[in-house]
C-alpha cells in the first residue's frame, strides 16, 4: 500500500471535523432546495429535500458516534494524534507517516509572542517523520 504523508504543519485533524463540514454542506443546500420550491413551486426540489434530509439525519448520526469515539480517547493518546505521532485509531493506520515536524516553528523563540513562553517546542526531539 501507497505510504501517504500528513501535509500539515499544526494539529492533526479528527474525521469528525469532515463529517460536521459534509453535514453543514447537506443542511445549507436542504435549505436552497427549499428556497427554489418556494420561488418556482416545482415538486421535484420537496422530493430531493426530503432525501436530502434522511442523509443530514444518517451524516449526524455518524458525526455522532465518531465525536463520542475521540471523546473516549485517554488524553496521551488524543494529544499523540492530534499531533501528527500517531493516527486516529478509527481512521486508516495502513501507510501512516508521522506528521513532518521539521518546518513547525516556536511561537515564543521564533515568533516572538510572549505570551507563549509555556508553549515552547524548542526541545521537542527530530522530526520523526524525516527519520523514516
């Protein structure tokens, strides 16, 4: 299997966040199919709304479930994923690479903001993922 690589340089985001936006997107066009019914009064917009509507149900369902599953996680283990070091347990973990950590920078020694003294990163070992 193809080893594919995390891009980001910040947190690593949960799938949950991918089903909030794919529910989002679903309850923004249930209300244009509304709004085109409204104005043009053809029946084919309620039908698609209506199925439209028994995917939002389906999608926060899973939402759901998925945002109850990285409730769960011990926090070491949330902090490990959610920093690129390992994957999400309910995600794919076949070809995980660790994220690149070697372009990150310190907020407090390289950026300058004071008020991140206790955020420091400076110490953190190698990135992990040029390493492989």
């Amino acid at each position: 299997m193809k080893r594919w690589e995390r891009g980001v340089v910040g947190v690593q985001i949960h799938h949950v966040t991918d089903l909030s936006d794919c529910h989002r997107f679903l309850v923004n066009a249930h209300c244009a199919l509304r709004s085109a019914h409204v104005r043009t009064g053809d029946e084919r917009y309620v039908a698609m709304q209506a199925r439209i509507g028994e995917l939002m149900a389906e999608i926060g369902q899973l939402e759901a479930e998925a945002r109850d599953r990285l409730h769960s996680l011990p926090p070491e283990q949330f902090t490990n994923c959610r920093d690129g070091y390992e994957p999400w347990p309910d995600e794919i973990a076949d070809g995980f690479v660790p994220r690149h950590t070697c372009k990150d920078r310190c907020l407090y020694h390289d950026m300058g903001v004071l008020e991140a003294i206790m955020q420091c990163i400076c110490a953190r070992p190698p990135c992990r993922a040029c390493s492989l």
